[in-house]
C-alpha cells in the first residue's frame, strides 16, 4: 500500500483495520447514518459559506473543505463495509450505468451549452 495514494479496496481495509484495533468496533448502521447525515451537513455549511451565497460566523471559522469531506467518506466506507458493498465494483457499475443512461443526455441538453 502506498502512502501516497490507496485504492478504494485498500481504504475500505483500512477503516476496518481502524475499527477493530482502535475503535472497538463498529457503530450500527442506523448510528452511522446519523453521523453521515451529520457529516454531509457539516460539509454542506462549508460548500455554502464558501460558493454559495451565505457568510461565515464566528463558529464557522477553522472549517476545512478536505477534512469534511474525507469524514463522509469515512462514515461510507464504514456503512459499506458493514453492509457487505465493495465500493470498487459499486462505482464501477455506476460509472457504466450512468455513461449508458447519460451518453447522449448532457451533450443535447441546451442549459449545459
């Protein structure tokens, strides 16, 4: 494994290698759901704050872009580590999916030209 870069397949071993030397074991799915929601909405007040329209208060302050989104990414690696989903295959099928329902559909759509 590489330092510098990891696979979905390596990240997912990771987290569950963490999981069980370090964090006990795992939170219910149910829980952890909570906390993915959570952590979305942590990342959402950043993306808003920074792109959208609102500004920042006091209590936004020290928000990191990177670490709100590699903590979703944390919590979904550990639902679907639970749940028995290998992302690698998941998001390989999804980017087939979407390229054979979507091929033609953004390059004609005229609010993208």
């Amino acid at each position: 494994m590489n330092p510098n870069k990891i696979t979905l397949p390596e990240a997912q071993q990771l987290v569950d290698q963490w999981i069980k030397t370090i964090g006990v074991r795992y939170f219910s799915e149910l829980t952890n759901l909570a906390i993915l929601t959570e952590e979305v909405g942590e990342l959402a007040r950043i993306l808003a704050r920074t792109y959208g329209d609102q500004s920042f208060k006091k209590s936004d302050e020290g928000g990191d872009l990177a670490d709100e989104m590699a903590d979703v990414l944390w919590v979904l690696i550990c639902l679907a580590n639970q749940t028995g989903v290998d992302l690698n295959e998941a998001f390989l099928k999804n980017m087939e999916k979407k390229t054979n329902r979507d091929k033609d559909r953004h390059q004609n759509n005229e609010k993208l030209k």
